[in-house]
C-alpha cells in the first residue's frame, strides 16, 4: 500500500488511509462545526414540518428530504479537513467540488419497520429506465469516487445509525469484475451480498459534525429506531471529475 501524504495540517494519518483500504471507511470527528449542524438541523425542521418539541407530531418513521444546498450544508461540505481528505482518498484533481449534501433520510423513534433497512450498496449511474432499482454500479465505479455520511445530530447506538460490514467493498469489487463496464442493477448486485454475511459490523455513531468516508462498494443498511432524538444524517455521493482507472502508471 501507498501511504499518500500532503503538506497541509488536515492530513490522515497513515493509519487512517490503511483503515480505508482495508475496512472501506474512516469516521472523522469534528469534520464540520457543530454550529453548522445546528443551523442545517434547523431548516430541515422547518421543511418536515413536525414539532422537535412534540413527539407526538412524528408521524412517520423516516421522512426524506431533497437535496440542500443552503450555506449551512455548503459549508460543512467543504471544509479543509474534509477536502484534504478527498485528496488522499480519491486523488487531487480527481474529484468535484459539492455545492449541496444530497438528501436527508430523517428517522424517527417509531416502531414500525421503515421499510429500507435492507443491506445493499449504492449505485451510481442509469439502467435501462429511470427506476432507483434499475440504476447501476460497475467494477470501475463509474459516477461515485466515494460515498459519505455526514451527522446533523448526535448519534448513538439506539439512533438508527448506518449499519456497516467491514470490508465488504472487497467482496463486492469481486461480485462487480465478471460484469465488466455494464455493471449490475441494484437490485442484481443486493441479491449477491449475502458473500458479505460473515463480515463484523460497525455503527455509524458520533457526535454531529462527524463524517463517515466510505468507499463506494461498501455494504450497508439502514435500521429502526428504538432511541429517543431524531437522527438528521445527509449521505451524498462525492463525484469524480474523470473516469477511474484500475490500471495506470501512477
């Protein structure tokens, strides 16, 4: 492996991009100001519409929210820490700068089954109609250089944090290669995770202004509720500004 350095003070350490080749993530802690989550917190408040005072208005389990592009998610996702990061993960010049943070899947303490808690991976470009489950990745990972989880709030264990199977993108790196450029559907690609079974899991847990870099074949899940604080997590994807070669002189 190549431990990749920079000259700027937000550099990862070497053990942490050894952790991302390995595990397929690195939690950063404090990769964006708490202030800025406060204040993004509370404009999507404002859009869902429910009382944060009143528990009885949370109607739903989870509710999804468009993408947000206000100064406070502007911000969080660029701040040096984070674009040193993208810089020793994917490659400088690699990737495109994010202007937004994609949508919100806010979950609630509810205890229904929200319906999306199974494992799967995120796909990134068209299929054959415009249907998410239509929708593809390949070996290459055409359109996806990474895929992120940025915390809005403080997220412990009983807050539906993001499921993780540790290594899996290895696995699925494997699953991806026979099906060349073309790739597999999502839903051709979920009915092959189970080779990911018997990977440990981690929790996508920590305190607002933590961000998750994951690379984008790793496996993951939603899952319900059973705590007490509604969980605000954005989860975008970081694009690439050209295509990935597996093979080059670099």
């Amino acid at each position: 492996m190549v431990a990749f350095r920079s000259n700027s003070s937000f550099a990862l350490h070497d053990s942490q991009i050894e952790q991302f080749v390995t595990d397929g993530f690195i939690r950063l802690d404090r990769a964006f100001p708490r202030k800025l989550a406060d204040e993004g917190r509370a404009i999507l408040w404002r859009d869902i519409g429910y009382d944060p005072q009143a528990p009885s208005t949370w109607a739903l389990p989870v509710v999804r929210l468009g993408d947000y592009g206000q100064e406070p998610f502007r911000e969080a996702v660029n701040t040096p820490v984070l674009r040193s990061a993208f810089d020793l993960l994917v490659g400088a010049g690699r990737w495109l700068p994010r202007a937004s943070l994609g949508t919100f899947p806010v979950r609630f303490p509810n205890p229904d089954d929200p319906g999306d808690c199974g494992w799967h991976v995120d796909v990134s470009f068209p299929g054959d109609d415009e249907s998410w489950f239509s929708y593809r990745a390949n070996v290459t990972s055409r359109g996806r250089a990474l895929l992120m989880l940025f915390l809005f709030s403080d997220v412990s264990e009983q807050d539906a944090p993001t499921r993780i199977r540790i290594g899996s993108h290895l696995d699925v790196a494997r699953i991806l290669a026979p099906a060349g450029e073309r790739g597999m559907s999502f839903q051709e690609l979920a009915e092959k995770l189970d080779k990911t079974a018997a990977r440990p899991q981690a929790l996508a847990t920590g305190k607002a202004g933590t961000v998750y870099l994951c690379h984008p074949f790793l496996v993951h899940a939603a899952q319900p509720h059973s705590g007490r604080n509604p969980r605000f997590m954005a989860q975008p994807p970081l694009y690439p500004a050209e295509p990935f070669q597996i093979q080059r002189d670099d």
